[in-house]
C-alpha cells in the first residue's frame, strides 16, 4: 500500500511542478521591412526596397539617436522612394 501511495505522490508532484514552469517566451522569427529613422524617430523613405527580415540589418550605430522601424510592408512613392506601410510591427532605438 505504501509503494502505491509513494507512486501516486511522485505523480501529483511531477504533474504540479510541470504545471507551474513557465513557457520559453520566444516570439516566433517573423520578417518585417525595415526602415531607418531620424534623430527624432520619424521614419526616412527609402531609396530602394527595404530589406526584408527578422531582425534589424541597420543596427545602432554610434551616430544614430533614432535607429530603425519594421512594418508589415511598403509602397513604392516614384522610381526610387519607399515609404512604410501597414503596421509598425517594432522600433529599435539607440540606449
């Protein structure tokens, strides 16, 4: 009877730990297009197709105050400007 009840213990207590871990809270590598911004956050057009992927290809580099958006997706203004369209999906900003 102890064998049994020790059994059922371990189960209620292997069940309750793994029922309080929390899950790993990675969002999910989604692509967006990005764009540079200005020292003040506004998004500057730019002259060719925006680059496409999960994280930001500009960076922060030392100059930037203001550094990147990414958005769902884009429109074509003329020849050679593109503007951010749909949602802004995240912001990187220089600390």
């Amino acid at each position: 009877m102890k064998r049994i009840a020790s059994g059922i213990v371990a189960v209620i207590v292997a069940v309750a730990a793994f029922a309080f871990t929390k899950a790993d809270k990675k969002s999910p590598l989604t692509s967006f297009y990005w764009f540079k911004t200005d020292i003040n956050g506004i998004v500057i057009d730019a002259t060719s197709v925006p680059p496409f992927q999960a994280t930001d290809p500009f960076g922060c580099s030392s100059g930037l105050k203001g550094c990147s958006k990414a958005y769902d997706s884009y429109q074509q203004l003329g020849p050679n400007d593109y503007a951010p369209a749909g949602t802004l999906r995240q912001t990187d900003k220089k600390p």
